[in-house]
C-alpha cells in the first residue's frame, strides 16, 4: 500500500476545485484503506468545507495528509481560507446558523461525520477548519 507522505494542497479558487479536492481525499482514504462509507462521509465533509471557501471567503486551500492525532494516525483535512472570518464559531457549528443563503448544514455536517472538527477563526483575517478520521490499526 502507498501513502502520500506529502500532504496534498489544493487551491479552491473556483467550484471545479472543491470537485478536485474532495477526488484527493478519497484517493488517499482509499489507499489508507477506509471503508466505502468512510471513504463517502470523508468526501462529503471535505466537499462542504471546501464549499464554505468559495462561497464566503473567495479563495483559499484544502490541505490533505496523514498526520499523529492524540498519539494515533489520522487522515487530517485542514481548510484554510483569508476570508472574513466567523464571528461566532459556535452557532455556526450549530445546524440551521447560516450567515450566507445556505442551509446552514456545511459546518454541523461536516463534524458528524468526521471524527473531530476544530474551527479557528479571526474577524477580518480568515478560517482555518480543521478535521480528521482515525485511520483503523493495521492500516
């Protein structure tokens, strides 16, 4: 089995990256021998962070790597944007909050169905979200 030792970094400048960064990380979870399911919420969540770029900050990236977590491997997904940043991180980690047109899901979904989620943020200055899914034992 090969895994990148490398994190892969993608831009999201556009709605064709959030595409490209969500085919990385089921390509690295596939390698890293997630489950089919793993492999779908882990693309799901990389597709609703990757989302929130676009649509609130302009641009930004989508940093993909296996990484020590707590002391255990861990496929980490880090998106990072210079957007204006969320005032409030705990109502947006709530379902329904959304200070654009969405639905307010992206955050909230995307921490059900990954193992953690940390969100830091500074008014004016950007976002970084950060998530990850323990890689099994063995793998």
């Amino acid at each position: 089995m090969i895994v990148a030792a490398d994190p892969v970094v993608i831009a999201v400048k556009m709605s064709g990256d959030i595409v490209t960064a969500r085919q990385a990380g089921r390509e690295l979870a596939t390698q890293l021998g997630f489950s089919l399911t793993d492999i779908t919420m882990i693309a799901t969540a990389i597709s609703e962070v990757a989302r929130n770029i676009t649509s609130y900050a302009g641009t930004g990236e989508v940093r993909i790597a296996v990484e020590n977590r707590e002391g255990r491997r861990a496929l980490v997904i880090q998106a990072q944007d210079q957007g204006p940043g969320i005032l409030d991180i705990p109502r947006a980690l709530e379902d329904g909050y959304s200070t654009g047109h969405g639905l307010g899901l992206g955050l909230p979904g995307a921490r059900r169905l990954m193992d953690e989620l940390l969100v830091e943020s500074t008014p004016g200055q950007g976002t970084l979200v950060e998530m990850w899914k323990w890689v099994r034992a063995g793998a």
